[in-house]
C-alpha cells in the first residue's frame, strides 16, 4: 500500500519550548513509518516545520514539513493547525490507499476526515479531555466535531482507556488495541543481564526520578544488594538536584546519569538492566516503556502510564502504585521468568509488527463498511 502517516508532533517539548535534535530518526513516528516500509509498503509522512531536524535526512521514505497557522495560539506542539494541509490533500490525496492520523482532537485528522474519509484511521492516544485552556476545546471537539463530522471514521486505540473514551464519541473503535511500535532492529533481546536497572526519561518533576533514587536508596541497604547500580538514561533541568540527591542519600557511587544517548546507545545498555524503572506522576501511552518491552527489559512501574496495561496483561514485569525495595528485590528474582514473557509478546512491540496489525485493522474495518 501507498501510506499517509499525520502526525505533526514530533517529540515532547520540555516547558513549553520545542528541542530541535540534529536527527528525528529516534523518534516514535520515525520508528513506525520503517516498519511500514520493512513491511513493503510506500510512506510519506507529515509533520510541522518547527520539527524539521538541524541536519539533512536521508530516510528511506519522504517527509513532507508544514509551518503552522496562528502558532501563539494553536501552539505546534499542543493542538498544531498546519498551513495549506488541506490542499495539499485535496492534490495528493488520489495516490494513497490509507491515511493514518494520530489523535480524534487534532485539527489534520478532521481535514482529512474532511478530504478522504474513506482512506482514513485514527491512531488514539489521549484517554481523557486534554487539559488545554481547561479542557473546554477538547470537550466541545469530542462532543460536537467528532460527532458530527468524524463518528464513521475507524479508530484503533492505544490502551483499553482510549478506546473506552473515544468510543464515547465515534462508533466505528476497533476493540483490538496496538501500542507504539520500537524500532526492532534497534531494540532486541539479548540474553545477557547486567547487575544494574535503568531509568529512560526526561529529567523533570512529572517524571518523579527523586522517588526512584530513594527506593533504590532503600533497596541497596538490604543484603545482597552490594554491587546493583542504577543507570539514569535522559538530559533535563532536574539533572543537577537530582545528582545532589544521589549524594545526600549515600549512593552517588552507584548512580550513574548517562545523558542523552541515541537509540542505538540507550538500547545496548537497556537491554541488559535488570528492570526498567518508572514511577511517573503524568503520562500516557510511553515510547520509552515498549521500547524496553521491545528489548526484552521488564518494567516495574506504577499504574498512572497506559503503557503499565501491557506489562499487567503479558506478565511483563510488575505494576504496582508506592513500589519500593521490595519490588526492586523481586524484579530480581523473577527477572528470568519476565525476560522470557517479554521475548514471547516482542512483536505486539515492535515497529513492524505494529504497522502489520495497523493495516490489518484498517482492511477489516472497510471491508466491514462496504
């Protein structure tokens, strides 16, 4: 097939501001437009001009940049509205066989529902009303836009919480859900491990690495522990405190902050943790998380991430809200038993797996409306 991919945002922008890397190979988007493509099929991929990397690509499918309308208020990296989208479908819309639009509330997936709705998907992420201006547009969007103007357009969902939500709103949701997909020739299992567990996150409060730091301060005072460290992957403003935190608890010796690594860096060192650690105040469906998955990392992390669904279903790791030393000992002990679980379930995980059940979904919910 011939494949549309929309989505305009293409990273996280940290306090309102967006980082612009010299490549946006590592992003999550990248990674599903090459399993479309490892798959045999043809991609183009929209997305906004304050995205455009630092550098020249080459990728083996092609990216289309737009800039944004009105930025101040349709800010590109919460609710972007892409000049000349819409015409820029009406002239090439002919040439594609499916159109995939991440997100119900995103102004290109009603263009599209608008200019091609019978090539359309939506990818959906969002479980809730989005907080934006105190969720008054997300609300009228879901009541009124989707109602009226997309309810026919298919959605497959990204955890069993989004698809309950939006099918409140369009009834044409697929009851199959499909997580983000991990670049599998990047994250792959391996059967070494290592006497470490990992952390793969933007250092900033929502992220809550100060409560990792003090469990794994907890758990390393236990016997046993004598050797464990703990890898900290990821850059962001809480570096310095979270470093001085490390020190006041006494195991700065065993705490090491990594940086910012390329997938191909972070997946060498994940791979053989024990655990990858997450104990988030806020966060949807997480990349970093089916990337460990995808590796063959378990998790151990809190119920807040929609991600944690998989790792409770597939007996992935353990799922549990105030996890501490305890958890961490048994991650160990039973790191064997969810290795071998996360190596069974790789493929819900990988890129090319995902881009598989996406197109298998779509051809189904057609065929079901012919």
């Amino acid at each position: 097939m011939n494949i549309l991919i929309q989505n305009f945002i293409l990273s996280t922008a940290v306090g309102g501001r967006i980082i612009r890397r010299e490549s946006n190979r590592d992003t999550m988007i990248y990674n599903m437009a090459r399993g479309f493509v490892a798959n045999g099929h043809t991609v183009t991929l929209l997305a906004s001009e304050e995205f455009r990397p630092l550098q020249p690509e080459a990728n083996d499918f092609e990216v289309v940049y737009f800039p944004s309308r009105w930025p101040r208020v349709f800010r590109p990296w919460l609710l972007p509205w892409p000049k000349g989208l819409r015409r820029w479908l009406r002239d090439n819309a002919g040439r594609f066989d499916m159109v995939l639009s991440v997100e119900a509330f995103s102004i290109p997936s009603l263009i599209a529902a608008r200019v091609c709705p019978g090539k359309l998907l939506v990818w959906q992420e969002m479980a809730a009303f989005q907080r934006l201006f105190f969720r008054i547009p997300a609300k009228i969007w879901y009541n009124a836009v989707c109602r009226l103007f997309m309810r026919r357009v298919p959605v497959v969902a990204m955890s069993p919480q989004a698809r309950d939500f939006v099918s409140r709103f369009m009834s044409d949701v697929s009851d199959e859900i499909v997580a983000h997909g991990a670049d599998g020739s990047v994250f792959f299992p391996a059967d070494a491990v290592g006497n470490y567990f990992v952390v793969v996150s933007m250092l900033v409060g929502r992220k809550r690495i100060d409560t990792i730091l003090r469990s794994f301060a907890d758990y390393v005072q236990t016997e046993g522990c004598a050797d464990i460290s703990l890898k900290i992957i990821g850059e962001g403003p809480q570096e310095g405190e979270l470093k001085e935190l490390s020190r006041q608890l006494g195991i700065a010796h065993r705490v090491h902050f990594c940086g910012f690594l390329s997938h191909h860096e972070m997946a060498a060192v994940e791979r053989q943790a024990i655990a990858m650690l997450v104990n988030t105040a806020s966060d949807n469906n997480m990349v970093s998380m089916t990337e460990a998955l995808a590796n063959g990392t378990p998790v151990l992390t809190n119920v807040v991430p929609l991600s944690a669904y998989y790792v409770q279903a597939y007996s992935l790791g353990i799922v549990k809200d105030g996890w501490g030393a305890d958890e961490l000992r048994q991650m160990v002990d039973r790191r064997g038993e969810f290795h071998a679980n996360c190596v069974r379930e790789r493929s819900r995980f990988t890129n090319r797996g995902v881009a598989g059940r996406l197109c298998d979904i779509f051809t189904q919910c057609r065929s079901s409306q012919l």
